[in-house]
C-alpha cells in the first residue's frame, strides 16, 4: 500500500514539474518582475529546478543568459541554484554571455558563479537553434571551421565581435590574477594594457579585435614575446614597422629575448618556443643581429639555461631552434669577444647578463657544465646533455662552424665574463678540456670534435694560479684544470678518473710527435714548478699532499707521456698519421679514400669498426 502511495506521489510531482518548469520558462522570457518568478519558484523542488534540462542540455540559468534576463538569473542564484561546484552540462554560463555579448550580465555571473576563462569545446548546434537567431555576426561557414577547437570566453567575445565584452572579461582576468584594484583596471583602459592582456591569455582573436580600437603596439609584443604566444607576435608583426619593433626591449632582438627572458618551465612552452622562432624569422628577423653586444640569437639558444624541465623533456624543442636559425643562414663562427673588444665599448661588458662567445660550438660546450649541474648529474640526465650537445655540434658543423677557430674563453668560475676577466686563448678542445672541474667529459662529443678537423696539436694559452707560463696544449688542460682546481677551492677537488684517462690517451692519439714531446716538458715543468712552490709556501700542502705523494694521476699520465714520446712511433703510425693531417683531420675525409676499411680504421687511430659508419643528423 506504502509503495502504491509512494508512486501516485512520485507522479503528481513528475505531473506538477511538466506543467510548473513551461510556466518558469515563459516567466523568463517574458521579463516577469521578481516577486511573481519567485512564486513560480515556490511550486517546484530545487533539485528539480537544477537537474531539469531540455533536449540540448541547456538549463534555466541558459535561458536566463539566451533572453538577457538578470533579474531572473539572480532569483534563481539567491535560491541557490546553480552554484558551485554544480557544473552545466551544455555551454558554460560565461562563453554563452560572451557568445550574445551581453555585457551587463558578465559581472554577475562572475561574482555569484567565479571567472574561469579556460578553453573548452563548444556545441555549435546550440549556436545554430538558439544564438544564430538572435544575431548575424558569424556564417555557418565561419562555425565549421570551430569544430574541434577549443575557446575561451575571451576568444568567443572576440569572434563575435563584442568589445566591450572583451574589455570586461579582460578586467577581472587582471582582477582575479594580480588581486589589483578597480583603479588599476581603469588605468588599464587609458593605455595599450588591453592589448597586453590579450597576450597575456593568448588570444589572438581578442587582440585583433582590440587593435581596432588601440593602436599602441609597444608593450603588447614585449609581452607576447614573453609569454610565447606565437599568433599575437604574428598577428602584431604584421602591423608593426622596422623602426617600431626595433623600440621594443631597448633594441634588443626579438630572437635574444624569446630565447632568456620568456617563460618556459614545460614542453608546450618550448613547443611555443620553437613556433614563436619561425614568426620571428617569417616576419624577417635578423638572425644575425650583433647590436647591442651579447644578443647574438644562436648564442642565445646555446646558451639557454632550464628551469623546471629535464633536458630529455625539451631538447628536441632546443634542437629544432637551432636548426631554425642555421638554416635561415645564422653564422656559427662570429667572435663576439672579440668585437667587443674592439669597439672599446665599455657598456658592452655589463650588457644584458650572458658572456660573449668567439664561437658556436665554443658557447655550446662552455654551457654544458651548467647543464649537467641543473640536472643534478644524475646518469640518465648527464646523458642526456651530452646527446644533445652531440646533435648540435653536429648540426653546427654541417651548417660551416669552423673547429679551426681559435679564440678568447673565460674561465667556467666567471660569473660576469666581462672583459676586465682574465681570458684564455684556443680552440674548443681547450676550452672543453678546462670544464673538467665541474664534470666529466663527455667521450662521445670529444671524438666527434676529434674526427670533423679539430686540431690537436694546436697551442693556446691556458692560464694557472700562481703559474707565470700559460699552458699551451689542450692535452695538460685536463689534468691540470683538475690540478687548478685543488689549489682555489682545496675542499671541492675532482679527482681524475678512468674516463679522464681514457680522454687523455684518445687525444694523444691524434697529435703529432714533435707535439706530444713538446706536450711532456710543459707538463713537467709545471709539476716542478708546483712542487718547489709547496715546499716554500705551507698553504699549497694539500696541493702537494693530493698531487705528489702517490697520486696515480701523476703516475699514469707520466707513463701514457713516456709511451708516445718515447718509444718509436711505427710505420703504420707515421703513416696514419701523414694521411689523417692530410685529410685534414676529418672522417668523412678518410671514408672517402679508395683503401680498404681496415686501413681507414687504422688512419682514425680507432680498433672500433663502427668508427667506420658516418653518422648522420636527422635535420
């Protein structure tokens, strides 16, 4: 009987929502005053009043927004209706708002139900049976192409063209994100601010409406370039002259600062990253660009620091730039020091917060520490940096850099690389040897310099603490770059490991003997030299306990000297060598020769047959 009562109760109230929910709807679109809805509203369950929906999944709020009825919206958000954390089934309250360009209603809606300007896909057949009606803003052409898109609520006002709108929803997205007063809103409409915030949510839809009525373009692409919203640097390129964008960044390229001081801690950002890079270029950018001093694009990605990201996450991203601007024909051999020096320009050396570089490959392998430091040198992220300085020095050297170059490099320990430092002078294999304090080297990116026409043999100058003569073979570099060590920071020595050796020897390899003898006696006489100083100065005894008193470095690096210097080269080895300096120390130079592989294996003084494959770059 209970039952029975229970279901004709059930029905009379299905029976009484079928006939009260068309009264509420009529009430809506009628305007009614807000005593007689409120009336209505007592004849009806709340949860009825929220789940019911009609045959598009709009519900009585939708209807409130579709006949622009405020009055209507705030009696049912003051029953409490359709509050947080209740979530619409069809169009979310806002872009329906933004769609019909009712601007008196955004604040509202805002206020009771929150801002969230997140994109989200749309229902256009909702657009077509209740908005189309209502205006003629978009053909159904223009809807086609938005399916599958996702919008925001700033986007949907934009493509309507509904400013005002935009404005409004610009505002309490400023609001709502750097908790600013009204003032400050109002201060916004006075300047290009508008411009910026559309940048700052990324949409391009809502900064080409806005470029309607704002012509100030200035500080809009100083913050899309920041935020790498790639469409909005497009979209305000096209509109901008030279001499206008050249104001922005205070002369600064657009390259250099897309590439230091935007925003990227995930993949999508470096995705944007890279897109942002093909405007710039599309929108002919000089990827040369030298002024002012320590901009120079290609350096500018090399040197570029992570923050928040693995490089196994991003180098792919990294890669692709710099394969961008090689081929858009950046020069990977400019000298930025050595420019800088000769202007005389004393500015310069404070400028903008990275070092100058003489060369690509000499940026690339001077950032390598930094690198393998932000990752914690864990083993799988060490690797990681060395695979990706490996496919760029590749792409640098397919694309002209010169391994022959030899230039000014600062000490790793700078933090300023002014010109007041004291510089050391080579070519990258000294440079690369002298970043051994602070990580282990990478074997693969040494053979590689090794095998494309870097010079062994070549003297630089290589300056020690307390030692007058400068170190000219980059072979001592690596002991003794460990040895310096010891003697500036005692507590932090590195000491030198099997991989150091097997570097040692590998390099060894491909000098000449004339070089190597003459490698040895440097090598001893700084060994004497640091032993007599120890002896007369008591602060250097750690240096002399670490370096003379059983130390197998000592040990093995003087017995690898004795072996090459020594003992008489063989033919084989004489005439290895006359071959390998006459193919100018490249291995694609060698796999060219009309001989037999086992003969070109031994011209690369290698026992590997692999040495024999030549690999290639996927750009």
């Amino acid at each position: 009987m209970s039952l029975k009562i229970e279901t004709l109760n059930i029905n009379k109230e299905k029976e009484n929502n079928d006939f009260i929910i068309p009264l509420i709807l009529k009430a809506i679109e009628q305007h009614l005053d807000a005593n007689e809805l409120k009336a209505l509203l007592r004849g009806c369950l709340k949860i009825t009043l929220v789940t019911w929906k009609d045959e598009y999944s709009l519900d009585l709020l939708h209807y409130c927004i579709l006949h622009n009825n405020i009055v209507a919206l705030l009696v049912l958000l003051n029953q409490g209706c359709f509050k947080p954390p209740y979530s619409p089934a069809a169009w979310p309250y806002l872009h329906l708002v933004a769609c019909l360009g009712y601007a008196s209603l955004i604040s509202t809606i805002i206020q009771e139900i929150n801002f969230q300007n997140e994109a989200c896909m749309l229902d256009w057949g909702v657009h077509k049976v209740y908005i189309l009606p209502k205006t003629n803003a978009v053909t159904s052409v223009l809807i086609e192409n938005f399916k599958d898109q996702k919008f925001t609520p700033v986007d949907i006002a934009a493509i309507f063209q509904h400013l005002n709108c935009v404005e409004l929803l610009l505002d309490f997205w400023q609001i709502q994100r750097s908790n600013s007063n009204i003032n400050v809103v109002h201060n916004t409409r006075n300047s290009s601010g508008y411009l910026a915030l559309a940048c700052k949510v990324n949409s391009p839809s809502a900064l080409q409406l806005l470029l309607t009525k704002y012509t100030e373009k200035k500080e809009a692409l100083e913050c899309a370039i920041r935020m790498l919203s790639f469409d909005c640097v497009d979209i305000i390129l096209r509109q901008m002259d030279g001499q206008a964008v050249k104001k922005a960044f205070q002369g600064m390229n657009l390259f250099h600062v897309t590439f230091t001081y935007s925003c990227c801690l995930t993949d999508q950002q470096y995705e944007a990253m890279v897109e942002t890079t093909k405007v710039l270029i599309k929108h002919n950018q000089n990827v040369n660009s030298m002024q002012p001093s320590r901009t120079f694009p290609l350096y500018s990605i090399l040197s570029h620091s992570l923050a928040g990201i693995r490089m196994e996450e991003c180098s792919h991203f990294l890669i692709d730039i710099v394969c961008i601007l090689l081929k858009a024909r950046a020069d990977p051999n400019i000298d930025e020091i050595r420019m800088e020096e000769e202007s005389k320009d004393s500015e310069e050396s404070t400028a903008f917060g990275r070092q100058p570089y003489s060369s690509a490959v000499n940026c690339l392998l001077s950032n390598i520490p930094v690198l393998k430091r932000n990752e914690s040198f864990t083993q799988i992220a060490v690797k990681s940096v060395d695979q990706y300085s490996y496919y760029c020095i590749k792409l640098l050297l397919k694309h002209g850099a010169d391994l022959l170059h030899t230039g000014k490099f600062s000490s790793f320990s700078s933090n300023e690389g002014s010109l007041t430092d004291v510089y050391h002078h080579g070519t990258s294999l000294h440079l690369m040897m002298s970043t051994r304090p602070v990580g282990q080297l990478s074997f693969s990116v040494l053979r590689l310099l090794l095998h494309s026409g870097i010079n062994a043999d070549a003297c630089g100058a290589w300056s020690m603490p307390f030692y007058v003569e400068a170190i000219k073979y980059a072979l001592n570099i690596l002991p003794l770059s460990l040895w310096s060590q010891s003697i500036t920071h005692p507590h932090s020595v590195t000491p030198f490991s099997d991989e150091d050796l097997k570097c040692f020897i590998y390099i060894s390899k491909f000098m000449s003997q004339s070089s190597l003898v003459g490698a040895y006696k440097e090598f001893l006489d700084a060994v004497e030299f640091f032993r007599a100083l120890a002896k007369e100065n008591n602060t250097l005894e750690i240096t002399e306990r670490f370096y003379f008193e059983n130390n197998q470095m000592l040990v093995q690096i003087i017995k690898q000297y004795d072996k090459v210097t020594k003992e008489p080269w063989t033919l084989q080895h004489c005439c290895s060598n006359i071959i390998w300096q006459h193919c100018k120390r490249k291995k694609k130079s060698v796999l060219a020769l009309p001989i037999p592989a086992p003969l070109k294996v031994a011209v690369m003084f290698s026992h590997k047959k692999q040495d024999l494959v030549d690999e290639k770059v996927v750009h």
